[in-house]
C-alpha cells in the first residue's frame, strides 16, 4: 500500500482501532509520521467511484475552512487504492478525542450546530446537484403494517432463545411498549419531505465522527453516507443521538442551543426542523435495527445502545411538543 504513497515514509507499526461498525481502520506508523488507513467492506458505499466523490468533497470543504482529513494523494493524484478488489485510503493522522453531548457545555453545542450548518451549506456550494446525485435510502417514511410484522418476527426470536439473558427481557418488553405506542399514533404517519429541503448532507453525523481537541472540534471524519437527503433531518438524527442520556432522555437545553445555532447557520426555518422532528421521531419509533443485528444477523456490536435507543422513542412520544420546541423555538 505504501509503495503508492512514497512520500509517506516507510511503515513501522500497523495497529487496527476497534471502533467503527461498517468498515475496518489502521493507524499506521511511518518514518515520517502517522496515518490514518481505511479499508473500505461496506458493499453500498465501498466501490471506487462513490469513494472518490467522497474524497472530492472533503477536498473542497477544507478549502472553504470546515475540519475535515482529506486523504493522501498517491504519485498519480488518486486518493483510492484498490487491491484484492477491495478498496482502501490514506488519511493523515489527527490527534483528538470523541465528545458526546454530556461532555459538552452549552456553548460547544452552540459551536457544534454552526458546525453542521457549515457543513451543509459548504456541500451545497461544492456538490454538483442533480439526477446523478445519490439520494438515501428514499424519503417514505416507515409504514407501520410493516413494523407491526417484524416486530411479531423480532418478538418470536427474543422469546425463542435457548438461554435467555436480561437483554431479551428488555428486548421484549420494549417491543411489546412499541408495539402499543404505534397503534395508538398509526394515524401520525407524516407525510414525504418538499424537495427544497433536501440537499447534500454527510450522513452519519455523530460523536464518534467528529474529533474535537480541547473545546473545538478538529475534524469531521466518515463521509461514507455522504448523499442527497432532507438536511433538517440529519440535523435533528444528530442531536437524538449527541444529547441522549443514558435514561432515554434528550437534553433540551444543549439541544435548543444547537438547534438555534444550526437553524443560524443553514438558513433553516422553524417549520423545517418541525417537519424534520415530526420525521425523525416517526423513524425512530418504527426502528428496530439493533434488534435486526442482534436476532437476524447474530452481530451483537450495536447492543450496548439499545436500553438508551429504546427508551429515547418512548421520551420523546410522551414529551413531543417539549422536544419540538427545543428544535424551533
């Protein structure tokens, strides 16, 4: 790997990190400094072509001032470098430390919504928009006939297990709760997004994503779901999950902190974060991916998250109107 990138150095260590859940990184220590190496596995944004647009717009990002880590160009100009058919980049280094929303005081939740409305008006100026440019997963909010069939199928598997462990006992308490909630607001299901309030986001916007030294943040990593998607939305994903405590409660103050500075700086009204809070909380309620990966595919990464996920959707249910506000007031 490090033939193509001469400038690099010669390697001394190569030592995997164990966070991230979609694909595998190094830090690679060299004669001339460290790095960072990613192996892209993830089969929807892993090919070389998403890679490079990826790459592109770190690259101009950093020109307009947003802390990114643009990778390495090898000795031809390419940033992506493809072996065994899978595909991998160098970035540098940066030192820093993730912060969740408890770490942070009002002001760096201030100084993190400017962060993520620089980041999308930044993509809008650097982005080419139009039909080529990858949408999400599609704007049709979750139908509840759906969820009230894999939560039969989630229920079945939580109760059917050899050896059951407090984690299942919750699971299907939580289902069961979920189950009860959905039937009684079926009727809320909120209708598709304008299209003026889509735009270029980066997807995957979250603590462990954002490197901070001291009080600012450093870098914005991960740009792998980097797509056309309603911005308000990963405005407020991003806070459901930066200012969650432990108990399944949001903190309002930090999050009405963040959202002002964000609705400041992306241009945003109060009608959109509304429309995105109504969106978002109807997602959230429909959303059994931990379980997914817990009985369906036997991956159990993601279970640690799951009493505070749980317990967030049933919050904000009873708490909805506090919870919008704190998004537009």
């Amino acid at each position: 790997m490090l033939r193509r990138y001469p400038d690099a150095g010669e390697p001394l260590t190569c030592k995997p990190l164990d966070q991230g859940l979609l694909n595998h990184g190094y830090r690679v220590s060299t004669t001339r400094g460290s790095y960072f190496l990613k192996h892209h596995l993830d089969d929807s944004t892993g090919d070389r072509a998403t890679i490079v647009r990826q790459h592109r717009a770190t690259q101009r990002l950093q020109s307009l001032g947003v802390p990114v880590a643009p990778p390495v160009e090898d000795t031809e100009g390419g940033t992506v470098t493809e072996i065994g058919g899978r595909c991998y980049a160098l970035h540098p280094w940066v030192d820093g430390l993730h912060r969740a929303g408890a770490e942070l005081t009002v002001d760096q939740s201030v100084r993190l919504g400017t962060l993520l409305g620089a980041v999308h008006t930044g993509l809008e100026q650097v982005m080419e928009s139009g039909p080529g440019a990858p949408a999400g997963p599609g704007y049709a909010s979750p139908d509840p006939a759906d969820t009230f069939a894999l939560i039969d199928e989630l229920l079945a598997a939580a109760r059917g297990r050899r050896t059951r462990d407090s984690f299942d006992e919750l699971a299907e308490h939580r289902l069961l709760e979920r189950r009860t909630l959905l039937d009684r607001h079926a009727d809320n299901r909120p209708p598709p997004p304008g299209v003026p309030a889509t735009g270029w986001v980066h997807g995957d916007f979250h603590p462990l994503n954002v490197l901070y030294r001291g009080a600012d943040p450093v870098a914005i990593l991960d740009w792998d779901r980097l797509g056309v998607q309603p911005r308000a939305e990963e405005a407020v994903r991003a806070a459901a999950i930066f200012f969650v405590r432990p108990a399944g409660e949001l903190d309002l103050a930090k999050v009405r902190a963040y959202a002002r500075a964000y609705r400041a700086a992306a241009g945003a009204g109060a009608a959109e974060l509304a429309a995105a809070v109504h969106r978002v909380w109807w997602e959230r309620l429909n959303d059994f991916w931990i379980l997914r990966w817990r009985y369906c595919l036997n991956d159990r990464r993601a279970d640690p998250q799951f009493p505070a996920v749980s317990a967030l959707a049933v919050w904000w249910t009873r708490e909805y109107e506090a919870v919008c506000e704190a998004f537009t007031g």
